[in-house]
C-alpha cells in the first residue's frame, strides 16, 4: 500500500516507479498486490499504518496473517523489488488488527492515480520492442535484395569477363540455375514481410487498448456530472 501526495511534483515518476514493481511481481510470479492511495485524503488509514504526515510511504500488508512492515530505503523500482524479495522476507513484522483499520475515504480522485497510455512503463517497453522488431525485418528485407544483385552483378561480370561469348545452350543453364536461387530471395523477403505484418499487427492491438481506456474513463466522466447534476437538482428539494 503506498501513500502518494498528487501535488508533489515528482507524483508522476513515484507512480510509474510502483507500477514498474507491480509489473515485475506479476511476471515474477510473486503474491503481491500493489496500490496506491492519496495521502492528503487517506489519512486516518496513514496514521493507523504509523506513515501518515509523509510521502512518498510504502507499506507492506498481510491482512491474512495480520502484520505490515513499512519499507525503508530509496524510491526506485530496483530498491523495491529487491526489498520484495529478501529483507520483506526476514523478520517479524508489526503485529495489526486489520478489522479495526479506518475505511477508506471513497471521494479520492482516481484520475491523478492514472499515467496516460503512453507513459505507462509497459506501453513504452512494449513500444521500443514494437519499433525493434520493424527495425530489424526492414533491416532484413534490405540486405536480402542487396544481396541478390550483388549477387547477379557478380554472376553477369564473371560472365562477361571469363566468356564473352556463350552459346546458346550455355546461356539457357545460366537462366535456369538463376531461377532455382530466385525463390531463396524471395523466401527471404517473406519472412521479412511476415514480421512486419506481426508488428503492424501488434500496434493495432495496442491502439485497440487504449481506445478501450479512453472510452472507460470518459464513461467515468460522464457518471460522475451525470452525478453532480443530480445531487444539485436535489438540493432545491431538499430546502
């Protein structure tokens, strides 16, 4: 459970920093779950936890066994994914009645706990991997078709130069044997198109995500006006 502060400057950077941990203990198997909460509102759950008047804070909670240990080191993804899997681990931790702990305050605003899709840490990872991959298959393509006409270059310069004058049965094996190495080049620049088409592939799917974010935080958007015009057609009433 980690304690953020929406006005401190760096707000953004500690948010991708937990969600860098929160991916690897999701591909590292681990049996965490983070969250991250605003520390000017969640104040009573802070002081319960022994961090309140402060932040950036982490704590970790095993509400099942009913300890929490607060973590102590710098605030980097590295540092706490290395706490995650060795100090977490030793000792006892403070003993808590998680039946007592306060409610959570439920008016926090959960778009400043939001990265835009192309801030999101796996987006960018995924995306340098994306424009490797295009790289690499245009890359290929290239030097595919550089090769067949160095190769044919070659083949027409030994041809000129060791018989300028070739008969015509000659001529014809000539055509022939380049024919059997064509579809080699061809192969190649398939496989080339293939991974581009993988690639365009991936970023349709990308777009699609976040289309769907994107629509799923302005139907948000629109309960909540939808919300505030209720409650102020109501006030009349109410006097």
């Amino acid at each position: 459970v980690s304690f953020l502060d929406p006005s401190d400057g760096n707000h953004k950077e500690y948010l991708r920093t937990l969600k860098k941990v929160h991916s690897k203990t999701k591909k590292g198997g681990t049996q965490y779950n983070f969250v991250w909460l605003d520390a000017t509102q969640q104040t009573a759950l802070a002081e319960a936890f022994g961090v309140g008047g402060e932040s950036p804070r982490l704590v970790f909670l095993n509400a099942r066994k009913g300890w929490l240990k607060n973590y102590i080191g710098t605030f980097t993804a590295d540092a706490i994914w290395a706490y995650t899997k060795d100090s977490l681990l030793k000792g006892a931790g403070k003993v808590v009645d998680v039946s007592a702990l306060p409610a959570l305050v439920e008016e926090q605003n959960e778009d400043l706990f939001e990265l835009d899709p192309e801030e999101e840490p796996e987006a960018k990872a995924e995306e340098k991997k994306k424009e490797a991959a295009k790289k690499k298959a245009q890359e290929k393509e290239k030097k595919a078709k550089e090769k067949a006409e160095s190769s044919k270059k070659a083949k027409k310069d030994k041809k000129s130069k060791d018989k300028p004058e070739k008969t015509e049965k000659e001529e014809q094996q000539d055509d022939s044997k380049e024919q059997k190495e064509e579809p080699e080049a061809k192969a190649e620049d398939k496989d080339a198109e293939k991974e581009q088409a993988n690639a365009d592939k991936e970023d349709a799917g990308e777009k699609k995500k976040d289309d769907k974010k994107t629509k799923k935080k302005d139907e948000k958007k629109k309960k909540e006006d939808k919300k505030k015009e209720k409650e102020k057609e109501e006030d009349p009433k109410k006097k």
